[in-house]
C-alpha cells in the first residue's frame, strides 16, 4: 500500500519489526528499508516476560498471556500501516525459558510469520550494527542492556569482535539479587569480570544501547539542565557518569530530577541498570559514556542492506532524503554542495573530514523551511535539524548544522539566534556556521533558489589579492546590488576583498 501523502518517499516499501525482550515488546514499522531509517509507527509494551525466571524457569504466565494480545494487535497495526514484510526477533527470555519454545509456537501462530530466536551471540552481533550504522565511525566497547541479559562486544570500524552475553538484565539482576541493590553489585561485579574484552577499551568510548541506559541519560540530561533533548550521541564525561551513577545506585530515584518523565514500570530498574553500568566502568576504565539510540532492530535492518548501501555516509542519506521531501529543488541543494566546497577552496579554507560532511548536510538542508512564513523559517530549521532523527553527528556537529541553516535565514550577525544550541557548538564550529551561511544568503539571490545557476558561476583571483564572484555574460540581469551587498557581508565576515562582476562587463567592489 503506497501513501497518498507528498511528505513520503515513494519508492520505499514499509517493513515492520517486532522486539520480544525480556521486559519490553516493540513494533516499529519503518518507512522503508534504507541506511538510514525513518519510523512510520512505534509502539511497545511492557510485558515483563522474563519476571521470575531465575526461581521458575519459565515465561511469566500473565506475561505470556498479555503479549498474545498484543500480538494481534501489532499484526493488525502493521498490516494496516502496509509493511510488506514483518521480522520478529526474540531475546534472552524466549530463548532460555523452558516454556520458551511454546511460546514462541503460539506467538507464530498469532503473528502469522516466522519467529527468530536469536542467540546471545547473535544479539552481540546485531547490537555491534546497530551501533556501527549509527556512528561515524565507531570505536569503543558497545553494551546492549535488555530486561534479561547483557551483551558486550568491542566494535572498530566495521569490525565486531567476539561478544559475551551475560545474565544481568534489569530484571534478571533483580530476581537473583533479591531485590538488594547490595547484592546486586557483587553478583555484577562477578559476572562482569568474565567480560575480559572491557579491558580493550580502556580510555575508548562505552556505547550504552537499551532502554533502562536511555532512561538513565535522559535523567542525567534532566539533572544537568542540558539543552538539547536528542538521544542519540549524547555523552557523558567518566566523572560525570560516576557521580550520578552513585546517586541513582542508592535507590533514591524518586528524588531524581525528571523522574516523572520515566513510567512506573521501568523506575524499579534503573538502580540496576545504574549499577551495571558503574561496575562496567570500574572494569572498563571508559574515556566517556555514549549513548546510542540504535540497537539490535536497526542492526538487524543494517545487515539486511547490501554492501554499497551499508557504506552511505547516515548523515547524508537522512539530509538528502529531507532535501527530497521539503526543499523547492533537490537538484538546486546538489548545486549548493558542490558550490560551496569549490567556494572554501577559493577562499583556501581547510575541512577535516566531518567538517565536509557536515557541510555538504548543511547545504542539502538549507531549504527545508521554505514554506514556513519567512520571518519563522529560520526558527523552524533550526528546530528540525535540532531534533531531526539523524545519526552519524555528534551534537556539536547537529548545533551548526542547524546555526548554519539559521543564520542562512535570519542574518549572519544576529547574536540572539538560540543560545543553547549555539552553546554546543565549538567556536570554530560557529565561525564555519556564519562563513557557510553568508555564502548561501549570496547564491539564494543569485538562483531564486532553482537550479541551473550556480554551476555557471566562478571564482577568479584578480590583482592584489581581490576574489571576484563572475557571472556569465548570459546571466548579466542577476547582477545587482542586491547581491553585493550579501558579498559585502561575506568579504567582511571572512576578512577577504570581494567583487561581484560580470564576464566581459561591469564590476562592482564590495570592500
């Protein structure tokens, strides 16, 4: 079933995925099978399957007949959302319960489609791609946290090393501790030091996947008043993490700021989920925490692309595919990439490798809020790229992506533009913001925002050191003061002596 709806892609195909964990059950139905993926529907439920497992040995009953129900409603939910094809993944409890295999029987029988019972190396494994696809790149020892067990593996690049699981799920840790958080450390501290792979990333990045980790940084994210609520990529310092590990460890987590926030259910959970990750430090020695929002799904989905698409950079499949939804010409946001990089290198300014990433995404989205009213539109960028569901950008990275389509809209020099996202982004990162911005507000006056035009302008450098903006001698009714008074603003926010001129014509000094 193809959407009626222009703000879809049309050539995707919707897939669903169901996550049987131990304490959670998820359907996300995904826009398409692509790098980098778009939720269309997300939905979960806390189950609790695996609650009492370590006594029984088996599903929880009322669990068990809980997620039956729900069963039908996630099928009926993803055939109405029209995936195509539905994969269902199943955990720690499905897996090790010995009412576990009938579960699954009944569960199939519901779903109408094949269940697959992953092993505890196989969730290592789509753990480690679901951090990889959403980091670039990553390199660290990544920790996925489920309701029933712990999966650690060392990822580098592309390459996974050999993961361990360990049975100190948030409710499993729970159960055999029970209920002492005392307990619950040495049992953490014992199972942890089998996990000899934590000694490798000593003073590299710990990526903490899984829920109860989320719920943790967000209320980190709570207590430091820290201004961006984006998940993915947030970090925390070692000694930061330390001490507020220490807090929530004591089960005073009533008395956390942002409590309320985090549902009842899975508040029993996170002194747990705290403690783990304390000893996971103590052992691991990490240079900071990392939070990642992808997981076993999205790894899952990463391993079913072929190699060129795993190989697309996430950051600029998401920004093009927002550039295709929302800009008036996705062929002039190409333009504007190629432009600009041969514009900083006129200008002979340097990029690392992320600061050309970033600008290339800066360039195909800086014509995403076009329809807004265009006293807003720079507000509304800036909040799109904010908060947009972009992965492989640190929030430095995602703050001048969005000053540089803010300060594209609502002038170079406006110092009032969001101060908490400008607080994010480094000076440097800033600066390249207003440089990249004052380069688009010249071409936009140029182009009328269509393609077409900015391949036939060039650069030339002319004597004593003056750069001229030359236009063909075809394009001669584009010239204007306009246009050279965004030069101007551009000679003066890079120091450089600028003309706009036209090929064979007239010239026109901007400093």
């Amino acid at each position: 079933m193809l959407s009626d709806s222009q703000g879809r892609l049309q050539d995707r195909r919707p897939l669903s995925i169901i996550d049987i964990g131990s304490n959670s059950i998820r359907l996300v139905v995904y826009e398409g099978l692509a790098r980098s993926p778009t939720m269309l529907f997300n939905e979960k439920m806390l189950a609790g399957l695996g609650r009492g497992i370590v006594s029984t040995g088996k599903l929880d009953p009322e669990a068990v007949t809980r997620s039956m129900e729900e069963f039908r409603r996630f099928r009926a939910l993803s055939d109405q959302a029209g995936a195509e094809q539905m994969y269902v993944l199943a955990t720690a409890a499905a897996r090790e319960a010995v009412n576990g295999p009938d579960f699954i029987h009944r569960a199939e029988d519901v779903l109408k489609t094949e269940i697959r019972v992953i092993s505890g190396r196989q969730e290592a494994y789509y753990s480690a791609l679901g951090v990889i696809s959403g980091f670039h790149p990553a390199d660290g020892i990544a920790g996925d946290l489920g309701g029933g067990s712990l999966e650690l593996v060392d990822v580098s690049g592309e390459a996974i090393g050999d993961g361990i699981t360990l049975p100190l799920g948030g409710l499993r840790l729970q159960d055999m501790a029970k209920n002492s958080l005392t307990q619950a450390a040495r049992i953490a501290r014992d199972e942890l030091a089998k996990a000899k792979l934590l000694k490798g990333g000593q003073g590299r990045p710990f990526y903490a996947v899984g829920g109860t980790w989320r719920n943790l940084a967000r209320l980190h994210m709570e207590m430091t008043n820290y201004p961006l609520g984006v998940m993915h990529h947030y970090e925390i310092s070692a000694e930061s993490a330390a001490n507020f590990l220490k807090q929530v460890a004591k089960a005073e987590i009533e008395k956390v700021k942002g409590i309320e926030g985090v549902s009842k259910n899975r508040r029993s959970l996170l002194p747990y989920g705290a403690i783990v990750l304390q000893e996971i430090m103590a052992a691991m020695q990490p240079s900071k925490i990392i939070v990642s929002a992808l997981g076993v799904r999205e790894g899952f989905l990463y391993s079913l692309l072929d190699e060129a698409e795993r190989k697309a950079d996430p950051l600029i499949s998401a920004s093009e595919e927002l550039a295709r939804l929302r800009s008036r010409s996705v062929t002039h946001a190409h333009e504007l990439v190629d432009w600009t990089a041969k514009t900083f290198a006129a200008f002979g300014i340097d990029e690392t490798e992320d600061e050309a990433r970033y600008r290339h995404a800066a360039a195909l989205l800086a014509d995403i809020g076009w329809r807004a009213h265009p006293e807003y539109r720079g507000k509304q960028s800036l909040n799109i790229i904010a908060h947009a569901s972009f992965f492989g950008v640190d929030h430095p990275g995602r703050a001048f992506l969005a000053m540089a389509n803010a300060y594209r809209h609502d002038g170079i020099f406006n110092e009032a533009i969001a101060p908490e996202i400008k607080a994010l982004a480094s000076p440097r990162y800033l600066e390249r913001a207003r440089v990249l911005a004052a380069m688009m507000r010249v071409v936009y006056l140029l182009t009328a925002s269509m393609p077409g035009i900015m391949p036939r302008l060039k650069w030339e450098q002319r004597a004593n050191g003056v750069l001229a903006l030359v236009l063909p001698a075809s394009l001669a009714d584009l010239y204007g003061e306009r246009p050279a008074g965004r030069l101007a603003q551009l000679a003066r926010i890079t120091n450089r002596r600028l003309v706009l001129a036209v090929e064979g014509g007239p010239s026109m000094s901007v400093k």
